[in-house]
C-alpha cells in the first residue's frame, strides 16, 4: 500500500464501527479505494464532507488518530500471463512467496456484457459423472451451484469435475476455506498436474471475513483476462458463496441497513447476481463457466442464501449419500441444470432426453414404492422392480465415481430398463423404442 | 432556465442533490461523471435536497459533481420501427451499442430517423380528433401501425392538413392540426409517454371474454386466459416458469408480444434473441421474432432501471393496443421489480413494511396489473393487453408479500408446484390449487358455447373435480395400502392420472406435443373423458394399473403424433381395441 506523494492524509477518524470508519474528507470518489492504518478500505457511503469506509481486515486497534490516505481509484487486480500456477489473497497480493505481478492494471468488477453481444452457450462441458452429463449436463458460458451441507464431500466433487472438464484455466476463488481445504486443493491440482492452467485467490478461515467480499471479483476479472483477450475457456470456482453472503450481512448490519429475510440485506439478489452473470460464452470462443458452492443449512434451501443463488443461477447440484449402495450420487430428483436442453439430444444421441426422463421417473416410482415398503404395505411386481432397478441405476449411472461418456451412459439406461421393463413401463417415444430398445 | 444541481451525499445508486430551482418527483436528471452524464430519476426531495436513483453504477461519483434536470419524467419514444428491436429498461436500443460491454452513461436512440415509411392516411382533412385517433398507417413487419394524435393531447383538434399517400420518414411532419384556440400543430409519426402513467386514450374498459389460445393445455383447457386478461405464475427455481413464459410467448395468438425480462439470467434472454428469429409464429407463419419486443434488464445490469423496464414495456404494449392490436405482455419476474424497490425503500430509509418490502407494495402492484384489459377504442376498434407475470416467491413460499399481493389482483393463478417439477410433471403447474376467473364471467361461457362448444366448459368442471377426487384416493391409499381401499377407487384414482398424464402433462421440448391447437385440445378433452365415463370391469388393482398405463402409453404416443396423420389415427384404433378389452356393458 505504498503512498504517492502529495497525497493528502487524514488523521481525524470521527466514529469507528467493527466492519467501518467514518472521517470527514472532501473529494473522494464513491467505491474509491483508502488506506487506514495501512489497511485496505472501500468507500461506502458520501454523505456531505462524511465518508464511511469499510476495512476490509476489520478495525480491530484501529486509533482515532490513523492515518488515512484515498487512492483515487476502486480495488484493481494486475491481470496476464504470469497469473498462472500462482496463489493470491483477497487483494490480489501473492500469498506462494513468488514475484509480484508486472501486468496491466484493471478494475475489478468491472461493467456487464450486453446481453446482445452474447452467445448462446451451446458446448457441453463432459465430467464423466452420470448425474451430471446424463441427467444434468453442463455447458459453457453456464452458472451452477452445488447446494450442500458443510459435511457433503463437495471441494472433493468439485475438484474432479474441474479436472475432468476440458477447460483452458481454471480460476479457484475460495470464500472463508479452512486452510486443510486450500491445500487439498493445491495438493489435488498439482497432482493431477493440472497446476499449469490453475490460478487461485484464497481467503481462508484465518484470514478476516470481510475481505472475502472482493474474492469473486478478483476471480472473475482473472477470468475476463483469459475469456476475453485470449479467447479460451476459462472454468472458475467459488467456494463457498454462502461465507460470501455472511460478509455482505455483516457489512450491512455495521451500515445500519434493515435487513430482509434471513438478516441477509435487501440488496442480496443484486449482489449475488452481479456476481454469477459473469458467466457468459463470448462469441469468438472465450467462455467463463462458474461452478460454486453454497453450503446449506440442514438442507434448508428455503433460505435467503440458497434461495437467491437458486434464482439466479442455472440449476443447481444436490449431493446425497444413498444408503442403498454407500456411495455419494448426485440427487436426480432436486438437481437440475436449465441449459441442458442446448446439448442434450442435439450434441448428446437423440434418445438423450428421453431416456434421462423415463429413468428418473422410474426412479421417483421406487422412492413411492419405498414409502410403502416402509409403511408395512404389500409390494407389487412393479414395485419390486422398480426397487431393484433403482439400485442399479444408482450404482451404475449415479455414483460419483462413475466415468463414462454420454453414449455410454445411454446404453446403461436401455440395458437397465430392459433388464427391469416392458416398453409400455418405460413411456419413451415409439419411434425411440424401436431404435433402441434391446430385446 | 433548467435546475440544476450539486452532488452532496452518495450512497450505492442513491444520490442526494442540492438543487437551485424547482424539481418534480420523478423527474429526470443527468450527473456527469468523470466525462459521461449518468441517467437519474427523482423519488424524494426534502427541501433543497432531491433524493434520485441513478440507473448506473456510482463508482468514481464525488460530492460536487453537477447534475441538470430534464423537466420530465422517464418517458420513451413511441413510433414505428420498434418491432423486434432489443431494448435495454429505459429504452436504449442494445444493438446500436458498441462493444462486448455495456457502457456507462451509453444511450442509444430507440427509433430509425432515416427509415423511410410507407404512409396512408386514414383520417381526412377536417376531422375532429383527439389524443389516440388515428391518422394514418404504415406498415410495419405486416402489422398495420396507426400514426396516432399524441396521447399528451388534451383536447380536440380538427385535422388542417394531412400529406398523401408516400415515403417518409418519422420525422416528416405528416399533419398539421388546430386547436380549439387557433393554434396549428405539427405532428409527425413519433410521440413520447411518461410511462408511470397508463395510457388511457380509449372509450371504455369492458370485462374481457375472448379466449387468448397459447397452445398449452393446462392452461387453454383447464384455466384459460382471454385478450385483455391478467395472470400471474408463481412458483420456486426450477419448476419452468421461464420454460412456460417462453412457451406462451412464442404460441399465443397475439399480435404484438413484449417480453420484459426483469432481473432474470441473461442466457434466457439470450435463447430468446437465438431461437425467435428462426422459428414461425404458428398463427400466421411468418417469423416470430417479426411481431416482438424485449425489453431486457438483465439481473447483472442496474437495479433501479428494473423497476423502469416494467414500466418502459407496459406502455409499448398500451401504445400498440391504441392501434388495435391483440398486445401480450409478459414480464419475468415481476419479484425483482419489487426487490428492487425494496432496495430503494431501504436505502431511503423508510419504515418497511413487510418482509422488508415497502408500504405500498401492494398499491404499486394493483395499479400495474391494472393497466392491462380489453378495450373499445374511440373508434368502436377494439385492442387488449394481456398480462402473465411471473413471481418468484422467496423460499417457495406463497405466502409472501409479492405472490399474496398479485393474488389479489390477477384473475388467472398458475401455481408451479416443486413437487410436480420434482416428479418431472411438467407443465408443473398445480391443476387443484390454480385457477382462471374467467370460467366463472357469463361473458366467457357465452363466448365459448359459441366458438368451441356447448359442452367444453361442463368437461373442463368435470375434470378439474376428477383431479380433486384422484388426489384425495392418493392419500387415502397412501394411509390404507392398496389393498385398503376399493377396486374402484383405484379406477377413480387412474382416470384421475389419466388426465394428468393426457392433458395437463406437454412436452415443451417436443416439436408437436409443445403446441396443441384449440381443435386438437377439444379432440383430446373429449376423448379423456369419454374414457372417464366408461365404466370397466377389473378383478384387482394390479389390473387397473396395467391397463391404464397402457393406455396412457398410447394417449401420449398420439400426442407426440401429428395431428389426424396415419400415426395419430393408428393409435387411436389401438386405444379403440384397449378399452373393448375392458369395457363393462
């Protein structure tokens, strides 16, 4: 935070909260960037010759008497080539003992793309994971979340997703991460060899709260550098975005703002938006695709965090633990991307949607038929399939270890619905049936 | 002279300017900042002091900087050229930008000044006119556009001069008429509305009662909408309210249709700017792309021109329903309008009312679903706007500010339902728990008995009380077992499905099941309940199950059948020979 000269400083604070500080100073710019005490702030509020700003690292020890300078600029991430392989903080600083960045200085948080000059995201993005490519499958330039408890292996799916996935960068923004979660990342990537087209900006549980707020922006505007001058595909993960949120909480409450449902502020859909509709598929090629994660909880996505993420985002990725076959599937019932209708059975084999759909229902007909079975009610046939079908399906197409491509995935589900049911069971299109159905 | 006005207090997109002259509420102002003006518009003065919400991002704003008022409210430009245009909340035309990005303080022109236009005129030379008569036409996309008196006129006027039958353009002067006191005033093919107002240059409202067909069944068969009806969609993410929008929008039988998209993702704008202009409005087989407007605030774009693209887009749709014309608007989601002014409440300062939401929500909503209806124009012409408005109630939860509010206002309710979607029924729509009004007006049965027919609105009863009975045996089997209950109500309980399966469920994504013209509805409607009244002859449960899975199988093959092809009439026989196994005499 070095200083240039003639640069006025200010040394009355008139109020200190626990998130900001108010001084009366005269020319600063709204969003402007200041440093108090040598810590990092934004300012918040303009009232009159009265500015609040918001510290970033907290104002713990902050003396009334701080120094404070304004930057006459908002925070600015120094984005090129060399933002490869490395670790940064919240402000964009190297945090793996390596050199500063020597690139071209911009602003974070920069403007919206014109819904115009976008592309409609039309490239399927293979996992390998059923529950994602059969039933969800992803595509780039697409916003999606995992919705899950703290204690759902999610950084783990994550990671291998992000590996799987052919993508040019990667870009790992981590919101109030526990420092054994960053290094299980830095140990997963650089293992997979992967650390070449990897760059992170890390926030962990050590670091004070309020300084992951500038994380997705710092994340994104990397991303933009790739997306944009370099046209490639760049695949960003945020984890989790619900730390995110209890930062934007915390800044607000200090601001004295009403807060709406769920003490998140009134402003928490904007916010989360802003964020997410980076993801965009440029039209020469460069696409930003976000995969994050919103930690739940109790499963509870009736609150604000997931709430807001669910309406934003494009779909949304359940993790459960089925205690039929011991392993972690992708929930076929609650997860959903919306942008796979732009792949599936055009870039994917016709029978794609189709298929997805009669397995999934007949799935739901043996969640009925476990209900039964757990209310002592007798079981039919056709429960009693449905039943083991489920299993299979479970085993065979669900698990998270599972790595298939799709057509593969396809023939599974017709040799399932074959070993388990007539044609008139399964309700696919006649003309699908007769192409594919294995007698 | 024009105020102006100095910054004096910044916080987010609300800005406090310290005026030297008289200011009106909700007027408009720019601020110049580091080089561009940013557009502003007033919601509160105290004082000296006017509270404006800027319609851009504040960053780099400092006290001190200068802000001149315009003397008007946020208005937008009326005239022809705005068919399958792209506009921003405030009417900016999005193509005319520059670059991948938006820019600050970047407007563009909505209309063309150089286009030049085929005018007739309709009017003659002497006519006594008034705001909204009509003067001329030019045809725009083989949509007859009216050149209308200025709705801003309060008088009447008689017609001094009117040019020929020609080219030109929209800003050719192309009458001149006189006022009341003399004086002449020349109009040419544009006029400008401040869009908080509604239009209201028409003879009367009267209840609407035309069928508006959208080519989906569970809302065509089961709970209609009409030209000039209301209706609202709530439901949680994920069960289809944009799929449905979508749908409705591309297959009604509108003439004119207006997307706003209020704060929702930018890719559905953007499937909607990459399929309309290839696919073909089923209706008059031209383009759809021809006969429609979006209005896109993306929700990563800022929020206070949100609650501006509501508006721009609902005074488009009155400005074509002056014309005559069959108008649809649609509007997703109308909760982030309403967030939007929660945000703006907050940062004022005022006391909230519930959920945080202001006070007077619910005013604000009742006035804007207030705006659409059917109307008779001065002319004895008739025109409608129709409004579907999507809710997105937070947590899914429908008692909440927004969805309770539209409740009282919208005659048409389409509860998407989680528990349909989990199921993968879609449309999700919730048959027991939604409704349409207009079942019930005297006006609509009338219209129906005569146009479709005289025993559609008896079956449409019927089948909506076979799906109450069908979801009360559900739970009674669910507690009981199957072998708890009857053979019968098993029976009940299948025709209940069957109509869930046959009518209520479309496949969007199917090129012929997706829309279901009225005739093919009828066709189906009454061969779902001729099933329905038939009685049959089964010895166990297993056996009613069998049965009507099998034919519902067939039911569905014939719905993804073109309609009356060899396909279609094949598994009609076959369902013929199916219900013979069965049938009880």
């Amino acid at each position: 935070m070095a200083s240039k000269a003639f640069q006025k400083i200010y040394t009355k604070i008139t109020q200190i909260t626990k998130a900001t500080c108010s001084l009366k100073a005269t020319g600063v710019g709204y969003d402007e960037l200041a440093s108090v005490d040598g810590r990092l702030a934004q300012v918040v509020k303009i009232i009159g010759d009265e500015v609040t700003l918001q510290v970033f690292s907290g104002t713990d020890g902050i003396p009334t008497n701080a120094e404070v300078t304004f930057m006459g600029k908002a925070p600015t991430l120094k984005v090129g080539e060399q933002l490869v392989s490395r670790f940064f903080n919240a402000y964009g600083e190297p945090i793996d003992g390596g050199p500063e960045i020597d690139g071209k200085e911009v602003e974070i948080g920069g403007p919206s793309v014109n819904p115009v000059r976008r592309e409609q995201p039309s490239e399927l993005i293979a996992t390998g994971i059923a529950g994602i490519d059969l039933n969800n499958t992803l595509v780039t330039g697409q916003k999606i979340p995992f919705f899950a408890d703290p204690d759902q292996p999610f950084n783990q799916v994550m990671a291998l997703v992000a590996l799987r996935a052919e993508s040019d960068k990667i870009i790992l923004g981590g919101m109030g991460m526990t420092n054994d979660d960053y290094l299980f990342f830095k140990n997963t990537f650089s293992e997979a060899g992967a650390l070449d087209r990897i760059v992170s900006f890390i926030n962990t549980t050590e670091n004070p709260s309020v300084e992951r707020l500038l994380i997705p922006d710092m994340s994104l505007t990397a991303a933009e550098y790739f997306a944009v001058q370099k046209h490639e595909k760049v695949l960003v993960l945020l984890t989790d975005m619900t730390n995110y949120a209890d930062a934007l909480a915390i800044v607000s409450n200090r601001m004295d703002q009403i807060p709406s449902k769920d003490s998140m502020p009134g402003s928490i859909y904007s916010d989360l938006a802003k964020i997410y509709e980076k993801a965009v598929q440029f039209p020469d090629g460069g696409s930003i695709t976000i995969i994050a994660v919103t930690t739940l909880s109790g499963g509870d996505i009736t609150h604000a965090v997931p709430d807001n993420t669910g309406y934003i985002t494009e779909g949304q990725l359940y993790l459960r633990r089925d205690s039929d076959i011991g392993k972690v599937i992708v929930d076929p019932f609650r997860s959903l991307s919306r942008l796979k209708q732009l792949v599936t059975g055009t870039k994917t084999r016709k029978d794609h949607p189709q298929v997805m759909n009669a397995a999934v229902r007949l799935y739901a007909d043996a969640a009925n038929a476990k209900t039964k079975l757990e209310n002592g009610f007798d079981l039919t046939d056709y429960d009693n399939r449905t039943l083991a079908f489920a299993k299979d399906y479970s085993e065979k197409l669900l698990a998270i270890d599972v790595n298939l491509n799709t057509t593969e995935m396809l023939d599974v589900a017709w040799d399932l619905f074959a070993k388990y049911f007539t044609p008139a069971e399964v309700n696919i299109k006649q003309e699908l049936v007769n192409q594919y159905w294995r007698n | 002279m024009a105020t102006k006005g100095i910054v004096k207090g910044i916080v987010s997109n609300l800005v406090t300017v310290e005026v030297d002259g008289p200011v009106s509420q909700n007027e408009i102002c720019y601020i110049s900042v580091g080089g561009v003006k940013l557009m502003s518009e007033v919601i509160k003065v105290i004082g000296q002091n006017a509270f404006v919400q800027v319609f851009e991002s504040t960053r780099g704003m400092r006290v001190g900087d200068e802000a001149e008022f315009e003397g008007h409210m946020l208005e937008v430009i009326l005239g022809p050229g705005m068919l399958s245009r792209n506009y921003d909340g405030l009417q900016n035309d999005l193509d005319k930008m520059e670059g991948v990005f938006l820019k600050r303080g970047e407007y563009t022109y909505a209309l063309d000044d150089d286009k030049k236009w085929n005018f007739k005129p309709i009017a003659s030379v002497g006519d006594t006119v008034k705001a909204g008569s009509w003067l001329g036409e030019v045809d725009e996309n083989h949509q007859p556009l009216k050149i209308m008196v200025p709705f801003t006129f309060e008088e009447t006027y008689t017609i001094k001069s009117l040019v020929p039958e020609g080219e030109y353009t929209i800003r050719d002067i192309i009458a001149v008429v006189t006022a009341a006191d003399g004086t002449d005033i020349k109009l040419d093919m544009t006029q400008k509305w401040p869009v908080k107002r509604p239009i209201l240059a028409y003879r009367e409202k009267p209840r609407p009662y035309k069928l508006l067909e959208t080519g989906v069944r569970t809302i065509d068969t089961v709970n209609p909408i009409v030209e000039g009806g209301t209706g609202f969609i709530p439901g949680p993410f994920g069960t289809g309210k944009t799929v449905m929008q979508h749908a409705i929008s591309k297959q009604a039988e509108a003439d004119i249709v207006v997307i706003a998209a209020c704060g929702e993702r930018a890719n559905e704008v953007v499937e909607i700017f990459a399929e309309f202009p290839h696919l073909i409005d089923p209706h008059t087989g031209r383009k759809l792309m021809e006969r429609t407007i979006i209005i896109a605030n993306t929700s990563n774009m800022p929020v206070a021109a949100r609650e501006a693209s509501v508006y721009t887009a609902m005074t488009i749709a009155e400005y074509y329903r002056s014309m005559g014309l069959k108008v649809l608007l649609m509007a997703d989601s109308t909760s982030r309008w309403a967030q939007a002014l929660r945000e703006m409440s907050n940062r004022l300062e005022e006391l909230p009312g519930p959920d945080a939401f202001p006070m007077d929500l619910s005013a604000i909503i009742a006035n804007f679903y207030a705006r659409a209806g059917y109307v008779i124009l001065d002319n004895g012409a008739t025109g409608s706007v129709t409004f579907i408005g999507t809710v997105s109630p937070a947590g899914g939860n429908l008692k909440e500010p927004v969805t309770e509010n539209t409740k009282k206002v919208a005659r048409c309710f389409y509860a998407l339902e989680q528990e349909r979607a989990d199921r993968k029924r879609y449309p999700a729509i919730n048959p027991i728990d939604s409704y349409s009004k207009y079942l019930e007006y005297p006006e609509f049965m009338a219209y129906i008995s005569e146009h479709v027919s005289p025993s559609w609105i008896d079956k449409v009863n019927e089948i909506k009380t076979r799906m109450l009975r069908g979801k009360e045996i559900a739970e009674q089997i669910n507690i009981l077992g199957d072998d708890g209950v009857p053979v019968d109500y098993h029976i009940t309980f299948w025709k209940s499905e069957l109509i869930d399966f046959v009518i209520l469920q479309q496949d969007a994504f199917d090129d012929v099941d997706a829309v279901t013209p009225l005739d093919r509805q009828e066709y189906m409607l009454d061969k779902v309940v001729d099933v329905c009244h038939t009685d049959f002859k089964f010895d166990t449960f297993i056996e009613v199950m069998d049965f009507f899975k099998q034919m519902i199988n067939i039911f569905k093959q014939m719905n993804y059948s073109a309609y009356k092809s060899e396909d279609f009439y094949g598994f009609d026989k076959q369902l013929e020979a199916l219900l013979n196994e069965r049938k009880e005499n």
